[in-house]
C-alpha cells in the first residue's frame, strides 16, 4: 500500500475524535509459547490500517489539541548484537517512508513523552482513546486495556474512550486499493485450489493433498489468511476441523475452506470436490442444492439488504432443497444439516470486524457460503464466494474459481487423463 492510504485512513480517524484527546495504538507482541519459544507475531490490524507497519512492539500516539494533531510512532532502538540474531528493527526512514508519520521516536522515550502531554497545562488532554474491543470475556487483557488501567490509576481524572467501533465503521467500507489487495489474494487461492484438484486422488492424506495449496502460497510469497481445514468424508461435517491427517478414500469428498493474505487482506474459499474427480449421484444431488442456494443468495447480497433477512433466505433455500432429494420431511429439520450463518465481512481479518446482523453498503465485502453437513452419510459440503457489495448490486470477485459440477468432473478428468 501507498503512505497515502495510511495518511488517508489517520485523517479519518482524527476526525471522529474530541478535542484535547489522545489517541494510542500498539502493534502487539508475539505471546510467549513455551521456554524461549514465542508464537509468530500478528500485527493488531487498526494499528496496521494507520500506519502499514508489520512490526511488533511499535507505539502509534496523535495528540488532537483545538483541530490540530500531532502524530508520533516510537520504535525500537537499533540493537547491533540482536540484530545478529533476530534481523534489523525498523529504522527511522523505514517508518516514515511506509506511514507517512514524519515525528520517529524510540520506544523508550514513550512514557516520558505521553507523561509530559498528559501533564501539559498549555495544552490540556481530556480524553484518552485505546482500541479497547475484545472478543471473550475470558480472553487475557489486550495491550491496550491492561495500559489503560494504568492510565486511569495515574491520571483519574482523565476519560478513556474506545475507539474500536470507529474502526469498524471505517474498515467495513473497502477502499479500491483495499479490494485490489482482496482480489489479488482470491487469484493466488485459485491457483492453490487448482493445484489441489490436479493433484488429488486417493491413498493420500488430506495433510499431503494440502500441501499443494500450500507450496502455491509459498510461491507466491504470501501468507495464509487463516488455518486451512482439509476435511474429507465424514471429516467435512465438522465445520471447523483442522487436523487434516484422515487417508482419502476412493469415493470420498474433500471440503476445502482455505485463502491467502496479500498485504494483510484475506481471501476465504470453499470449495468441496471428488477426491477421484467423480461424483456420485448422491453427491451431485447434495451438492447443487448447496450451489442452487448460493447462487439465489448472491442475488439477494444487495445495496440496503439486512444480512438477517439473508440468512433467513439460505436457511429456507437449503431446507427446501433437502425436502426435494429427500433429506428431510420438513423445513424445522433443517437445523440438523446446516448450523451456521451465510456470511462474514472480509478484509484485513478473515472474519472482519462488524456485525453480522448488518446493512449491505457499498464497498462491503462479505462471504456467501452455503453448506450442508450430513454425517450419516458421510457428505460435507461447503461452497463459498466472496462479494463485493456496489451500488448496483455486486460482484462476486471469486465466481471465477470452478464450482460447477460438470466443471468440476471436466477439470479433474483432464488432468488425470
């Protein structure tokens, strides 16, 4: 991404705040594993949208005294001997060239600094804003909240404010260059989900069939948007199972939900196929009721549609659909077979920020995903698309990837033969 974006999304920000605020972000730290092992850091994603930098232990604090805002970061000081082991912090060019935040200072001038703002009586702070979302009760304490405890222990007579629902007012609209980012990511998850099918037949583990997917991302020098779930069989009617190591069989299905990040923004797919490049009957029968609903769907995912109402429809969509092969007897017994909602909002998180229950807009990216989960016969299926909400309708930014089940046949007896 260009500074300007970052510069852009700041201004934005700066102008949802109160006068004589402060407002201060974290870009986190990997959490601590075991010994002296830590977990791969992930960049707290409103820091990133304001300043695009990836780094861990970086502090992003503007000042909004009267309508005019000073912007800082503090970095890492230069360390010569871990930078032996670990690579080169950040320099001071570096943050200014990505964030376009002219004031670098070190991270060990952080406290003193804000001491010194928060103690001014030229210019007098009221407010303190954090980005205070969290999403468990019984998660740890983020960064943020545990340092506004201290905040609100030194300085009482200050206000903490969250930010966190402005950023998802911002971040639920998506930006051209952000939708750039999304599609570029659904591209190189088609090319994974073409290896995969070209690569599939049984005797394999669903782990070594996913490792195609994963060389592809590799390739491309990107990253995974999220856990791959690779589930063949009665595997595929657990929605969230990730521990892809069952033998695929001759005649089963694999149900792949899988993407990949492209300078933070995600991709989320699901494609379900033969793992022997050919349906059954009872397969193909299964199957196109889930892509008939999709499809209805998608037509719906309009401009002041209610997300509710949409879920509502795929729930009615699918049980006539199982009524029709014979599934169920009536449209309560759904529930049985499909137990989760339609969609999410995509973009710098998989399943990003916002509620579900919400209004269509344009610039909203939300995922259509169908599935019916049927264990007694062992058929999981999932199909999923990301849209592009526009206003004069939308456009599904991932139709392109195969689904279609003569596509699908077509697709994988070429390969094989």
């Amino acid at each position: 991404m260009n500074k300007m974006f970052f510069i852009k999304n700041r201004a934005s920000i700066y102008s949802m705040l109160k006068n004589n605020s402060i407002i201060i972000l974290f870009s986190g730290k990997a959490p601590h594993k075991s010994n002296d092992a830590y977990y791969n850091f992930e960049v707290n994603k409103n820091f990133y949208y304001l300043t695009g930098i990836q780094k861990e232990n970086i502090t992003f604090m503007a000042i909004n005294f009267e309508g005019k805002v000073e912007e800082f970061l503090f970095v890492e000081k230069p360390d010569p001997i871990l930078a032996k082991w670990v690579g080169e912090s950040i320099s001071v060019d570096e943050a200014t060239e990505i964030s376009g935040i002219e004031m670098i200072l070190y991270q060990n001038d952080f406290k003193s600094k804000l001491v010194r703002c928060l103690s001014s009586s030229n210019k007098p702070i009221t407010y303190v804003y954090f980005d205070l979302s969290k999403y468990a009760w019984d998660d740890p304490d983020t960064m943020p909240i545990a340092f506004s405890r201290e905040i609100i222990n030194k300085y009482p007579q200050l206000d903490i404010a969250d930010i966190s629902k402005e950023f998802v007012k911002l971040r639920s609209i998506k930006s051209t260059e952000e939708v750039a980012r999304i599609i570029k990511a659904i591209n190189i998850t088609n090319e994974g989900i073409e290896n995969l099918m070209k690569n599939s037949k049984p005797g394999m583990r669903e782990c070594e069939l996913e490792a195609y997917f994963d060389f592809t991302l590799k390739s491309k020098g990107v990253q995974h948007a999220f856990q791959t779930i690779a589930a063949s069989g009665i595997n595929g009617t657990i929605l969230h199972y990730i521990d892809n190591k069952r033998v695929l069989k001759e005649h089963d299905l694999i149900l792949f939900d899988l993407g990949a990040s492209v300078d933070n923004y995600c991709s989320d797919i699901s494609r379900t196929f033969p793992v022997n490049g050919k349906f059954t009957n009872r397969q193909k029968e299964v199957y196109n009721v889930v892509l008939s609903c999709m499809k209805e769907v998608i037509n719906h995912m309009q401009p002041g549609a209610s997300m509710t109402a949409i879920n509502k429809l795929a729930r009615n969509l699918l049980a006539q659909g199982c009524i029709s092969i014979g599934l169920i007897k009536s449209l309560e017994e759904i529930d049985n077979y499909y137990y989760h909602s339609i969609g999410h909002s995509l973009g710098l998180d998989t399943h990003d920020i916002g509620d579900r229950d919400v209004i269509l807009q344009p610039g909203m990216v939300y995922t259509c995903e169908p599935g019916l989960y049927i264990q007694e016969e062992s058929i999981g299926i999932r199909i999923e698309d990301d849209i592009l909400i526009t206003e004069e309708g939308n456009i599904n930014l991932s139709n392109h990837i195969i689904k279609e089940v003569d596509a699908i046949e077509s697709f994988m007896s070429s390969i094989s033969n």
